[in-house]
C-alpha cells in the first residue's frame, strides 16, 4: 500500500448502496398505486431541460430518436467530458427508491450521486437501466443523475422513473405479514431458486428482500426469485422479508437451507477466488477460520522478497520454509484448499528488481514452486524498480515463460496498477512485451484503486477492466471471451490510501459483473484488514467502515467465474 496501506499495492471501484451481500444483480422495484414518480419533467416532454441541469452546454431536448412521447435528452460526451445532466428531488429517509430509465448510445450511466449506479454497454436502440437503492437515517434529497463516457459520443436517454414518496413523511407505519411457506424450487452449482407465499400490506407490498443470515442478497417484486454467484458445494440459509412503499419492513420468513451442487470440475479455464493474506502485517487470521466462515478456498499470500543474493524469503526476512507462512499454507491445504505466492509488491527488496537476469529470476521463483508444489505463482510489479523499469518488465515476463514451461500446467499471472479507464503507459508496455516475448501470461490482473479519489469505484472498476479488455484484443487478437478470460480484478476492501470506499455492496457488485464477464480471477487487499472499524481509517487490521466480519472474503467466494 502506499504510505500506511501501499505496502504492496493499488487497486479499483464503485456502484449499488443497498444490499450488503448481492449475490446476483439487484432487481429494480417497479412503481406501486402507492408509489409515484418523483421526478419533474421525466420524460423531457416540456421540450427544455428544467429542472435538469447539465454540464455546459452538453445537454439539449431532442425530437428524435425518442422511447415515448416525443422528446428525450441528447448528452453530446467529449474526449473530456461525460456530459452529465443530474436533477435533485426531495426524498425520505431510510427509504428504498427505484430508479429507471431508457437510454441508448456507448457506455451510459443511470445513478444516484454517493449511491447506487449501473450502466449499458452500446445498444443501437433504447435500453432500460434500473437499479434501487436506500436512503439514508438523515438523507432529506436525492440527486439523480444520466452521463455518457468519455469520447463515446452523444447517448440519448428518456423516460427516466424515481417510485417511490416524495420528500415530507408519510403517514404509513404498519408493516407488511410475514411472508410463509419459502422453499427451494431449484439449485445448481451456482444458483438457487426459491419461491414463497405473498404478503399482504394495508397499502401495498412493495418489494421482497431476500436475505443470507443478516446480509440482503436481492430485492424482487415477485414471489420466487433465483440467486446466483454462489459457490459451489456450500451450504447457505436463506429467507425473506417483505417492504411496503414507505419502508416498512415484515418479519423474517420461515428459513431454508440448501447446498448447492458441486462444480463440474470439467474444462480448462482457469478461475480463482483468492483474496490476499499477509503473515506479516495487520493482525493476520487464522485462515481456516476464514475458510469456515466465508466457504473461501484460495488465498493469495503476500509478499516474497529478496533477502539477498536473490534468494526468495517471505517479507524478504521470514524463511521460505518452516516458518509461520509455511504453518498458514499447511493449514490452509489440511482444509481443502490452496494457495499462490505473490512476488513484489510496493517496496521493500524485488526479485524481479535484484536478480540479475532472467535465467536467474527463474532460479529463485523456481525454489519456491519447488518447495510448495505450486499451480500458480503471482507477480505482482509496482513502482519505478519493476512496473516503470521496462528492462525489469522483460526480465520478468522472461522468467515467467522459462518457469512456465519447466513446470506443465502451472499457471503465471501478473498484477499491476491501471488508470480508471484501462492499463495506462507502462500497462500497455507490459502486455505488448508479454506478447513479443511469448510469454503465455495466463492473467493480467489491474488493481483498480487509488485512482486519485474516485468516488465512483464500481464504475471505474468496470471501465478499467474494459479498457484492459480492449488492449488484449488488440494486442493479442483476441475475442471478448478470450480477453475477458485472461483478465484479472484486485481490489481494496473497504478504504483505500486515497480515502475512496469500497462497501461491501460495491464489491458485491464488482463480483457479480466478473461473474457474468467469465473473467479469470478475483482478489482484494486485504483479508487483514476484512474487520468493521468505522471511522478507523485507513488501518492495517480492519476496513475502516462498517461491515460484517470477513464480509469481503464471502463475497469473493462467490465468484466463480
């Protein structure tokens, strides 16, 4: 981490404030009779732009291409600017909002300023975007807005919907029944059906939420739902709550427990879940605790160093062997998983940096394959000694390729820093010198964070992992599904160096799209540090915000690729 936390990394994102655990995409919750559109001039029909503002002059009232009526907003994006229009609305607190909206155009965004967002790629034609999210205990006022992306051109949207009350109270304090009768009606390795009797509401029902123990996973209109992203032969509990329109809530269904089907086990993809542990630093776990609680199988463990002469240590002073690594690692195995060492990090003494060459830098990784048998090695390159040396860069991926083919099967991934829109300079030097070299790298993976104080983290995630996406393709000559399979994410839980925050909710979200994007790997810095500390700050031992514990790690579990 950089200063107290850049002891070894720099990583990304941002997006949903609502459930702390959203194991598949939050489903946006339709408007009731109960509830109404809170926002003025939704459809753009007034022919002008007020109560909307927009940056600049970027923002005009279209005739055509429209979704209803006969106007929609044009955002003309820039290679400078997104071209946001935004509208703030009175609102309730602890209150949930659906927000929706049609837009068309490259990359558009639909949000709530602070809060929950979501995005669409490039339809040629309006699509709908919906996402809900929760006011806050004190949250009087909302500020909704739509933006475009940089250098994609004019996007269009139109019959944007805030349901939910507007700003002032409401006189509804009776909460929904109890819903009953919740049952499994389906489950593969990944999913789970379920299904349950309707509540009834003096108003309306408004939406069921659907819980893990105490974390919300979904939010539906309906009575059955399908959760997804989940592990593989792991057991969870699951029940329902029901929520009226001025947020009332019920009380908890009946519970269902239900393991999901094990992994097929077929193909040769290569996928893996694997958040960092460091022996060293930030009051490290027992990791078998870790795995019992959260279902976690892998670990990334943090960091081998040179302790002089190029000879590969933990920390660069803890031995290769015998030690309390080699204690974690064992434990770890006992209990049915496994492990990849990470070389390098932010400072202290690199291998990558120290050894000589490459044939020697293959030597020292190759000890420590040899003492751990391993299936894949890590190295993570940072700072001007080997992410900005590009003679360090060749030594290293050149000793990735000799290890690689000394060792069948074993699989070589790098990590590295990235800017919120894909690999900057020194990123893109690294994947062309992988290609030239011949590497076979099999995971390039970003570490999305420490933009700058981004308050955005989920999009920015996105955006880089696509813009990481783009230069594989092009480099590489490779599909989406090839590129997006040679793709890694490694985030920061909670707060990052530069104080942006990443909520649970967020990295939830985050995991949810490398699920359904088929990337190979998912990591964040730092299992330490997966404690709830709010208003701790940027700690070694916890997140500083507020989250259950091990929260992260059982979010990471669940990707699977």
């Amino acid at each position: 981490m950089r200063n107290t936390l850049r002891r070894h990394r720099r990583r990304l994102l941002a997006f949903l404030g609502t459930a702390a655990l959203a194991l598949a995409g939050a489903v946006a919750l339709p408007g009731t009779a109960q509830a109404a559109n809170v926002l003025t001039n939704p459809g753009f029909e007034s022919g002008a732009l007020s109560p909307w503002t927009c940056a600049g002059t970027l923002g005009s009232i279209v005739s055509s291409p429209v979704h209803g009526g006969s106007k929609a907003l044009a955002g003309a994006a820039s290679s400078s600017d997104i071209a946001q229009c935004s509208q703030t609305v009175a609102v309730q607190p602890n209150t949930t909002y659906s927000l929706s909206g049609w837009v068309r155009g490259s990359y558009v965004y639909l949000g709530v300023d602070g809060g929950a967002s979501t995005w669409t790629t490039s339809p040629s034609a309006y699509s709908q975007l919906s996402v809900s999210f929760t006011t806050g205990a004190a949250q009087t006022s909302a500020k909704i807005y739509v933006h475009g992306w940089y250098a994609q051109g004019t996007y269009y949207a139109d019959d944007i919907s805030l349901d939910g009350p507007g700003g002032g109270g409401g006189s509804d304090t009776q909460a929904p029944s109890t819903p009953s009768g919740l049952t499994s009606t389906g489950k593969t390795s990944s999913s789970v059906s379920l299904a349950w009797n309707a509540a009834t509401d003096n108003v309306g029902v408004t939406a069921y939420d659907i819980y893990s123990g105490s974390s919300q996973l979904l939010s539906v209109s309906a009575t059955s739902a399908t959760v997804s992203g989940l592990s593989p032969s792991t057991a969870y509990t699951f029940t329902v709550k029901a929520r009226d329109a001025a947020g009332n809530v019920s009380g908890a269904s009946n519970a269902v427990s239900v393991t999901t089907d094990a992994g097929s086990g077929g193909g040769t993809a290569f996928k893996q879940a694997a958040p960092y542990l460091y022996e060293g630093w930030g009051d490290p776990p027992n990791p078998t605790t870790v795995m019992s609680a959260t279902g976690v199988k892998w670990f990334t463990m943090a960091f081998v160093l040179d302790s002089g002469g190029c000879n590969p240590s933990w920390d660069g002073s803890r031995p290769l062997t015998g030690g309390v690594d080699q204690t974690a690692i064992n434990q770890i195995r006992s209990a049915g998983g496994d492990i990849v060492p990470s070389f390098g990090g932010w400072q202290g003494s690199k291998l990558g940096a120290n050894c000589s060459s490459a044939s020697a830098l293959a030597g020292a990784l190759q000890k420590v394959i040899d003492a751990y048998s391993l299936k894949a090695i890590d190295m993570d390159i940072e700072n001007t000694d080997e992410f900005e040396n590009e003679a360090v860069q060749a030594r290293i991926l050149t000793a990735l390729k000799t290890v690689k083919a000394n060792n069948p099967g074993l699989r070589t991934i790098v990590t590295f820093g990235t800017s919120t829109t894909g690999p900057t300079y020194y990123g893109n030097r690294l994947i062309e010198q992988a290609q030239s070299l011949g590497a076979n790298i099999d995971v390039f993976t970003i570490m999305p964070f420490d933009f700058g104080g981004g308050s955005d983290m989920y999009g920015n995630t996105v955006n880089a992992a696509e813009g990481l996406k783009t230069k594989l393709k092009s480099t590489f000559g490779w599909d989406d599904a090839t590129a997006y399979a040679h793709i890694g994410i490694s985030g920061m839980n909670g707060l990052s160096d530069q104080q942006e925050n990443t909520t649970a909710a967020i990295w939830t979200s985050i995991r949810d799209w490398s699920n359904s994007h088929h990337i190979a790997r998912l990591a964040y810095w730092a299992v330490n540090r997966d404690r709830p500390c709010p208003g701790g700050g940027v700690v070694d031992n916890c997140s500083g915000i507020s989250q259950d514990t091990w929260q992260f790690t059982r979010i990471t579990a669940g990707f699977t690729g």
